[in-house]
C-alpha cells in the first residue's frame, strides 16, 4: 500500500543526513495529498451512498470522525519543521498508528457492508467516482497545510496560536 510506504521513508535514517531530509519533505508533502485526497474523496463519493444504500450511518460517521483525527495528526506532522528532529518521529508514530487504526476498522465495517450489500455496479461506480475525486483533490494539492487546517473544526495557523493562553482557543 501506498501509504506504507511513505510512512516507511519517513521512518528512514541513514549517515546522509541531507537525503533524508530531501525524502522525508518530498514523502511528507505526497503522503498529505494523498491521506487528504482519500480521505475527502471517501467522504464526498462514497460515505454518502454507503449511509443510504447499506444503512452504515454509525459507521460512516464514526469513519468521518477518524478522518478529523487524522487531519489532525497530519497537521502536527506538517507542523515539524525539522523532519530530523525527535518530534517529527514522534508525529509519524502518531500518524501512523492512526491510520493503522482507521484502515482496520474501515475494512471490518464499512467495505465489509459495501461488499455483502452493494451490488458489484454500484460498488465499481463508487470506486470510478472515488478515484476521479481523489485524484482531482490531490491535482489542487489538497495536503498543502492551510487546507489539512480547514479540515480541522477550530484549527489555526501557528501564527494565530498563543500556547500560553489557551482559552483564546475557543
């Protein structure tokens, strides 16, 4: 899966320390677009169809949910400056260990659902309409930070955050 192995290059250390730096940007900014791409796809493309044709309505929306946890997460990583700096391992662990709990439960409930009551038409339409929606997100570069933020209820630019107050958090 894709996915994997873009958190396996942002995982990666060796003795250059410049390559890693230039994988880890260019596997952080593909792992956004995609992560976010997916995510809005699925929600705009099939969420939807799954809610009214299966009756999956608690699972999708515990599936939109976890999208929210992993913008998130996505944002803390985009939020590293440094990605050879402890905190940006530490994001990815966080990322990743969302992910992988998302994707167990999103393959046990809602495409379980979709396989036993869809009809394979609908199910291959579902996925020619999912695609096409991803992949023009991930053209508009929907993993750019601003917009992971947007996706986010109450997210704010770092610029517009006062760690030591944090009811001006709203």
């Amino acid at each position: 899966m894709r996915f994997e192995s873009l958190l396996r290059v942002l995982r990666a250390r060796d003795t250059d320390a410049e390559a890693v730096r230039a994988r880890r940007l260019r596997a952080r900014t593909e792992l956004a677009d995609l992560l976010v791409g997916h995510a809005q796809a699925e929600e705009s493309q099939v969420y939807p169809k799954v809610r009214e044709l299966a009756g999956g309505g608690d699972h999708v929306a515990h599936g939109a949910d976890e999208h929210v946890d992993g913008h998130r997460r996505l944002l803390a990583l985009l939020d590293v400056e440094d990605v050879l700096a402890p905190a940006f391992d530490r994001a990815v662990g966080k990322l990743a260990n969302s992910l992988a709990h998302h994707l167990d439960e999103e393959e046990r409930t809602l495409l379980n659902d979709a396989r036993l009551q869809l009809d394979p038409a609908t199910r291959a339409a579902l996925g020619v309409a999912w695609t096409a929606e991803r992949d023009r997100l991930i053209a508009a570069g929907c993993g750019a930070r601003e917009k992971v933020a947007a996706l986010i209820p109450d997210a704010r630019p770092p610029h517009q955050r006062d760690p030591l107050h944090h009811d001006a958090l709203g």
